[in-house]
C-alpha cells in the first residue's frame, strides 16, 4: 500500500506531501493499527491524489492511502 501525508500552508490549507511505499503492510493490518475511518476531503484541503482515499486515524491524524494488494 502507499500512504501520502499532509502537511499545513501558512493559511491553513492541507496539501499532499511525499508517498510513502508500504509495500509489506496490507490494508487490512493497517486499519488495525492505526484505526479510524475513510474520510470526505475538509474544506480548505487540496483533494488527495488520483487512485487515493483520504482516512482519518483513530489519533486524528489525515492522510491519503492507496491499496494496492
């Protein structure tokens, strides 16, 4: 899988950071580790990256992921 951060502009707005390759974690550990749930983008955030769905974790903490099992 591939996880995409966002990370904070100076006006509050999100934008899509680096990828991250996960290529050992499938989806499914990864929801049990982290928690949370998949997301509709925030206002304000840039939309996450083609082929990507934006998750909220159970910390709080938003990024885009990918399955690519």
């Amino acid at each position: 899988m591939k996880v995409v951060t966002y990370r904070f502009r100076a006006d509050g707005a999100a934008v899509p950071d680096a990828a991250v390759h996960m290529e050992r974690l499938p989806f499914a550990e990864f929801a049990r580790i982290h928690g949370g749930a998949l997301i509709d983008p925030p206002a304000g955030w840039a939309p996450p990256p083609d082929g990507y769905s934006l998750w909220r974790t159970a910390r709080g903490e938003v990024m885009a992921v990918r399955d690519e099992a």
